[in-house]
C-alpha cells in the first residue's frame, strides 16, 4: 500500500464519475414526448439525478404538467429501455477520472462503484469506457434492495472489496448520508449533479477536480 492511508476507495458513478445529464435528459424528454410533453432543459433535469431513474421520471412529469395516476409505472420501461439503447451518446468521465484511477491502483487502493442506477445499467456504461474491469466491485440500486442514503451499500462495498479503511466519493446528499451513516469518510466533488452547493451537503471535504483527490487522501 506505500502507506497510502485507504485500502478502499468507493465512487458514485452519475454526476462523480461520468457526467451522464446529456443521456438522462434525453432518456426524460423521450419519456415526456410520449405524454405530448414539452422537453426539458438539461439543467431542469440536473437535480433529479441520484436517487434512480424511477424518481428522476417522477420529477421530470412533475416539472412538465404533473403525476397522472399511473404514469410513471407506465412509461418507467419506456425511459430504461431508451436509456440502454442510448447509454454513452454524450456521457463523458470528468477531467482527471482516467488519471486518478490509475495512480490509485498504482498505491495498490481498491476501487469501486456504489449506484442507485440498476446494477446492469451501470455495467453496461462503465464498460462503454473500460471502466467496469477497473472496479473491485459494483454496486447498483437494486444489487441489495436497499439504496442509499442507507448505510448498506457502503458496508457490502467494503465487505466485497476484502476489508480495509474506506473512503466514500459522491456529488449528492445521498452520498453524503450513505457514507455518514457508514462511518467512512466523504468527499463530495463540486462539479456534479447538485442540488444545492456542494459546502453545503455536510461532506467531510469538497474537491473541485479529480486532481485533488488522491493528494488530498493522503492527508486523512
């Protein structure tokens, strides 16, 4: 480990790892075009991301016109089977993802992914950017039938990742909680998904690039 003082370092994946809002807005306004709804901005549809993909379509009907009884059981399939067939169109990793991965696995630091979107779908993004291998484990909203802000998730990422001090990287007050709520460290990057300023979702610490990630783990 090089006296690197993490064994394991867990990461959410939309709005931390991959910027992901081009292809959930298009999943959205997709969904929202069967109602003969108008589409939404992108920056709309930002702070309805983290909590899955069935609350994200709730809110986006909300903000279009409202939640006819049965709507979102309705058109849920529709939005996930849009969203596979056009999973990385526009998602991108953020600057200094690649970089810091790497040098983590350098320090010898299990990785790993902790969703609230579908395991599957998460893999099959990850895997658009040879992300998926890169991972000691992934975790998606319904590997355990409980989500965060639930401390579960957390727990099972450490047990599957072999044990060890862990860190916990998000962009949401869900994350936030999750690792609260599991005794481990978080870090909240200022360039997600937010929906209120990232000093004020209650992380340990903010970074505003990947490139301050790693230096800043050492000091912890």
């Amino acid at each position: 480990m090089n006296g690197f003082p993490f064994a394991i370092v867990g990461f959410d994946l939309d709005g931390t790892l991959l910027d992901t809002l081009g292809d959930l807005a298009a999943a959205v306004n997709h969904t929202l075009a069967l109602m003969d709804r108008a589409p939404l901005a992108e920056d709309a549809v930002r702070p309805m991301i983290g909590r899955g993909a069935k609350h994200m379509l709730e809110e986006g009907l909300r903000a279009s016109g409202g939640v006819p009884d049965g709507a979102v059981e309705r058109l849920y399939p529709e939005l996930l089977d849009f969203y596979e067939a056009h999973i990385a169109v526009h998602s991108r990793p953020f600057p200094g993802v690649i970089a810091a991965l790497d040098r983590l696995d350098a320090l010898g630091v299990r990785t790993a992914v902790v969703t609230n979107k579908a395991e599957h779908l998460a893999r099959l993004l990850l895997g658009e950017y040879d992300l998926a291998d890169r991972m000691a484990t992934i975790i998606g909203g319904d590997t355990l039938g409980v989500r965060k802000p639930s401390p579960e998730p957390i727990h099972a990422m450490i047990q599957r990742c072999g044990g060890g001090r862990a860190a916990f990287v998000g962009d949401s007050i869900y994350d936030v909680m999750a690792a609260r709520n599991a005794s481990v460290p978080s870090i909240a990057v200022s360039f997600g998904f937010l929906d209120r300023p990232a000093d004020e979702l209650g992380a340990d610490h903010v970074i505003d690039h990947f490139d301050e990630l790693v230096p800043l783990l050492e000091t912890l």
